[in-house]
C-alpha cells in the first residue's frame, strides 16, 4: 500500500465514527471517557497501538499515552476558520525522547509526543492524479478527507523552531516546538500560531482547520516513551496595535 493511500485509510476509518464537527476541541479535564468527542487513529498496517487513558495529575484530569513500538492516536473533529482562532495551546510532559528520532528520516519518525492539525483539502491546488486518487476514497467510503498538516513535535535533534517535510508524504510539515531531553519530566505549555505556521511550512494561506489528533508512536525507532496532553485549546490571538 502506497503512503498516500495509507494516509488517507487512516484518516477516513476514523472520520465517520466522530460526531459533527465542533468550534471546540474537547477538553480532557473536562470529559468522562475518551470516547466523549475523540476517537482512535489506528493505522491498519500496525499491529502494536499506543495506549491512551484519562488520568489525574496535580488535581487535574490529563491524558496519559504510552508507546512501546508501537503507533496510534487519537482524533477530534472540528471546523475552525483559522482567521478567526489561530492560536493553537496545550500543555504536554514526556518521560524521555528517542535515541534513534530523526524528524529527516523515515526510520527516526517518531515522537513521544505530537499534535496534529489537519486542513481542509483543496481541490484547485492539488494535482490532476491527487484529486482523482482522493474522489476514489471518498466516493468508497463516503467520507470527506482532510488535506494538508502541520505536525507539532517533540523532536529529538531537530532544532527546536524548524519546519521540515514529513519524509512520508508532502502534504505534512514537522514542526518542531520542543527538541532534546532538556525538558523531559516538565509539564510545558506552547502556543503556535496556526496562520503563521501554515504559511511558512506551505507558502500559502491556509483552509479551515478540520481535524486535530495526538500521537505518541515509536514503532519506527522501536523505543518505548509515555507522554501526558493537558487540555489543547484554539483561542483568538492577541491583537495588535495599529
């Protein structure tokens, strides 16, 4: 199965089972069960998924994932202009990063932890052979499928700041807000602005926001992590002065 068609598979077993799209994502502090507005991202293809569970640390309710070669995720539905909200913030902790990580690297793709924002697919700029690749799916599985993604990550050598392609598909950017083990075991909170970040990692403006995932996987580098994701919020930028 061609990368491509691995990506779209993922995504289109996933989509149905979400309800309507929300203005928010679900918050983990906030909810009973992870069935309440997310949903598993299991990859056909890998047998080992990463474990995912509500657990409270300090007081508050966070999600806890573990990974030990192995990859999976989880994914909520929303729809978002990013003009309106393009500010993306969570808070996340990991228990170490991976030897063998490299974000350049098809055998070093993993993280122990990263979130995924997926966008609207653009039809009129995409390629003859792409549009038609993606009306087969969705015409199978009667499915609208997302586009282009921006990856946050915990990298491991890449610098921290770098936007870099996925070296599985193009359509994907790693974008690398924290790197190294400097703070493993520390809760950090990130902020990334969204419309910024879309159009330095793609050259253009970008589309609704219609999808937001986590994943914490190593079955590429075959290494173990556990990571704990705090709320993830889309709030409106500060404005500016004029």
């Amino acid at each position: 199965m061609t990368v491509f068609f691995r990506l779209l598979l993922v995504w289109v077993l996933a989509w149905p089972m979400l309800a309507s799209a929300e203005e928010r994502v679900p918050a983990f502090s906030r909810i009973d069960s992870l069935d309440q507005g997310w949903e598993p991202l299991n990859f056909p293809d890998i047998e080992r998924h990463s474990q995912y569970e509500l657990v409270t640390v300090d007081g508050t309710q966070v999600v806890k994932a573990q990974t030990d070669a192995s990859a999976s995720g989880l994914v909520t539905l929303v729809r978002v202009p990013p003009e309106t909200e393009p500010v993306l913030r969570w808070r996340w902790k990991v228990s170490n990063v991976y030897e063998q990580g490299d974000a350049r690297r098809k055998s070093g793709d993993d993280y122990p932890a990263r979130i995924y924002v997926a966008f609207e697919f653009e039809p009129d700029k995409a390629g003859f052979f792409e549009r038609m690749k993606r009306a087969a799916v969705e015409t199978f599985f009667d499915a609208q499928l997302p586009g282009n993604a921006l990856n946050y990550i915990w990298a491991n050598t890449l610098p921290q700041g770098s936007i870099v392609p996925n070296p599985f598909t193009e359509t994907t950017r790693m974008v690398a807000v924290n790197s190294g083990p400097k703070q493993v075991g520390e809760w950090v909170t990130v902020e990334r602005n969204i419309v910024a970040d879309y159009r330095e990692a793609f050259g253009a403006e970008p589309p609704p926001i219609v999808g937001i995932g986590i994943m914490s996987d190593s079955d590429n580098t075959g290494e173990s992590a556990t990571a704990w994701y705090g709320d993830i919020e889309l709030i409106t930028a500060p404005a500016t002065g004029g």
